[in-house]
C-alpha cells in the first residue's frame, strides 16, 4: 500500500532539508525515499523574483487559474459574439 502525506508534513520536510539538513539524513531519519525529500524539497523552495520569492507550487497553482480564466473568457467571446449576431 502506497503512503500519503498531508502538506504541512511535505513542507516540513522540505524546511529541514532548507535549513542545512542532507536529503539522506532527512530520508533516513523519517524512513522516506530520498527521491520522495528531494521533490517536496524542490517544490518548496523559494525562488527569487523582481517582486520577492516564490515556491514552484505557487507557479504551478497561477498556471491553472491562468488557464482556466482563459478558458473562461474564450467561452464569454463565443457568447458575446451569439448575442450580437441576434
């Protein structure tokens, strides 16, 4: 059976390795693959920006919302162009 883990436990894990820890240390303190640490970590870290820092999960989340409003405003083009025709 695979495991799951909440977020504040991945974010945990990822802050540790952040704060100086190895990836093995971590992976083996908490019986966790290192693949899995080395991810989560990933994810976490922050990245610098003009305006400040930002994680890759923020990115990620931003790209879905950009995506779907886009997609919700083709969908209020095509109906805009349906009411004008009338």
């Amino acid at each position: 059976k695979r495991r799951t883990f909440t977020e504040e436990f991945k974010t945990m894990i990822a802050e540790l390795v952040a704060s100086g820890q190895s990836v093995k240390e971590v992976s083996r303190e908490y019986s966790l693959s290192e693949t899995a640490v080395r991810n989560w970590s990933k994810k976490k870290a922050p990245i610098k920006t003009e305006e400040g820092t930002i994680s890759l999960e923020e990115i990620n989340r931003i790209r879905k919302e950009n995506a779907r409003l886009k997609e919700e405003n083709e969908i209020l083009k095509k109906a805009m162009a349906i009411f004008t025709k009338k």
